[in-house]
C-alpha cells in the first residue's frame, strides 16, 4: 500500500456493496486481543468474506491480516483465540520467549492450504532494517508491502518480520527476509499504513488527531496522553476510523498495566476483557455509520 495523503476527516465506512479494504496497526502483545476481538466481528457479520477484499498490517496487525485473509477465525470459542491463551501461559511461566511464542501461534493456525486466499488480500507492511533507526522513528516513509508467499513458511516468516521490534526481542536490530533487513514498520512514528484513498478504514490503538469524542474514563491528564501518543504514533496525520476509546468505558489504564510495560503475554482474563472490548469496539464503528454507512449482512 502506497502511503498517500488524506485529510482527517469522517471515517470511512464503505458500503456492504464495497470490499472492505483494511489497515490494521501494530498491537504489541497487550493489544492482539483487542485487535483479535474487533475482526472476529468483522467475519462475523460477514464484511471480509469477498474475494476482492484486502486487509494491510503493521507488526500484530499483520497477523491479525493474515487470519482475515485466510478465514482463520478469531472469536473467543476459536482454536485461534485458545492458542493464543496456551501460548501467552507457557510464556508467562518463563517457558517461551516472544518471538518463539509468536512463531508457534503462527504455526498452529496457518496452514499451506490458506495460502490461494492469502496471496493477492493480504499485504504485510516492513520497514528497511537498513535505515538508521533515529531516522527511521523520525521520518514517516511508505512501508516494504509484501502480498505473495511462495509457500506456508514464508507467509510465517514475513510475519514473525512484521513483528521485529529492533534490539526488544533478541538485541538484534533487524530481522533478515528474502535476502533483506527487515524490522516492524510501528509503533513510531506511523503505526499503520495509510491508505491510498478515502474507503481504507484504518485501525489503530489511537485514536486521531482529529478525533474529539469523550473520554470518560480517562483523567485529565491521561487524555493529553492518549492524543500525544495519538500523533507520535500517526505522524501523517491519517483519519483513524477505529480505535480503542469509542467506548466509553476503555481507559489508558487498560494498557498501562505491569505486564504492558513489560511487554509480557496477558493473563486470560485480561485476554477476555481486551478481547470483548475489540467487539465492542466494532459496534461502536458500526453504530457511527447508521443511517447510511457500513452495514453487516445481517442487516441488509
């Protein structure tokens, strides 16, 4: 996906008539969940279910890009979502780091016969682990996209790429793939690719610069957090169409915990609530286009 300009404006809703076309953002891993949560609603109202539907991801978000694309369900009930609760345990308990956590999720959920529907509706963001990273956490550039995988190996490979946060995971700046440098396209200081036109619905884990609803929730202080981190994670100033705080109840606080901060797997009932939250997340988008924006099928 080309970056492109786009002014901040309303958020893009197409209609049941249009393929979706989606931008998923980095999660980390306290946000899969949540991310998780908001696209199982999508395959369950059946919006990603046409050929011609495609879905971009950054870091966690590809992965989550990869599962709509494939079919691969993300409901609570789903081998999914159960293995993701196993593996997030065993890591907890200090028997798999990150990278190898993500890599057996990955490979007890793809499978080479996902591959005719992955190639051509998923596209995996990079960023060239050749930039000097000062510059690179500075100077919003369009992302390395790949969207064809010669085989099961690679689709996992291109995604465990997705994920490298530089020096985080295994002190190594960057990842090799396909004879290059790779490292996660996010957080900063763009945690998503922008679309190149108005019917992208981009998903952060931030709301926009432009965006002005409520926060209940959140303290005072924390609200001028949430839209500093907003920006430094959004640096072209894209619309942001779905994010965590349309609703109500969804604080900072939610990702603020010990284990957040530690970039450590989440215990099950914070994967329940996050996950929840991802649905709730969903309706919320869906309840802003009433009256003439996205439909499920179920309403049409």
């Amino acid at each position: 996906m080309a970056m492109a300009a786009r002014g901040a404006a309303t958020a893009a809703r197409p209609q049941s008539s249009t393929p979706l076309c989606l931008s998923l953002a980095g999660t980390g891993p306290g946000l899969m969940s949540w991310m998780f949560g908001f696209c199982s609603e999508l395959q369950k109202a059946g919006l990603f279910d046409a050929d011609e539907c495609k879905a971009h991801g950054v870091s966690g978000g590809a992965t989550c890009a990869a599962y709509l694309a494939a079919g691969v369900d993300m409901s609570v009930e789903s081998e999914a979502f159960q293995a993701l609760h196993e593996l997030s345990a065993q890591a907890r308990a200090g028997q798999l780091g990150l990278p190898e956590q993500h890599r057996k999720l990955l490979r007890l959920t793809l499978r080479e016969e996902h591959l005719p529907r992955v190639n051509g509706r998923l596209h995996v963001c990079l960023r060239d682990g050749d930039v000097p990273l000062l510059r690179a956490l500075r100077v919003v550039t369009p992302p390395v996209v790949v969207s064809s995988f010669s085989d099961r190996d690679e689709l996992i490979e291109a995604l465990l790429t997705a994920s490298h946060i530089p020096y985080a995971l295994d002190g190594t700046k960057a990842r090799p793939f396909r004879g290059r440098n790779y490292m996660d396209y996010g957080p900063f200081p763009q945690n998503f690719a922008v679309g190149e036109d108005e019917t992208t619905v981009h998903v952060n884990v931030f709301p926009g610069a432009a965006w002005d609803g409520p926060m209940p929730a959140e303290p005072l202080p924390m609200r001028w957090l949430v839209r500093l981190y907003g920006k430094l994670t959004n640096l072209a100033g894209a619309p942001v169409d779905v994010h965590p705080w349309l609703v109500p109840g969804w604080s900072l606080f939610n990702v603020m915990r010990w284990d957040d901060l530690r970039l450590r797997p989440l215990a099950l009932e914070d994967l329940l609530e996050r996950h929840h939250l991802g649905r709730e997340a969903f309706h919320a988008w869906v309840g802003l286009g009433s009256g003439g924006g996205h439909q499920s099928k179920e309403s049409l």
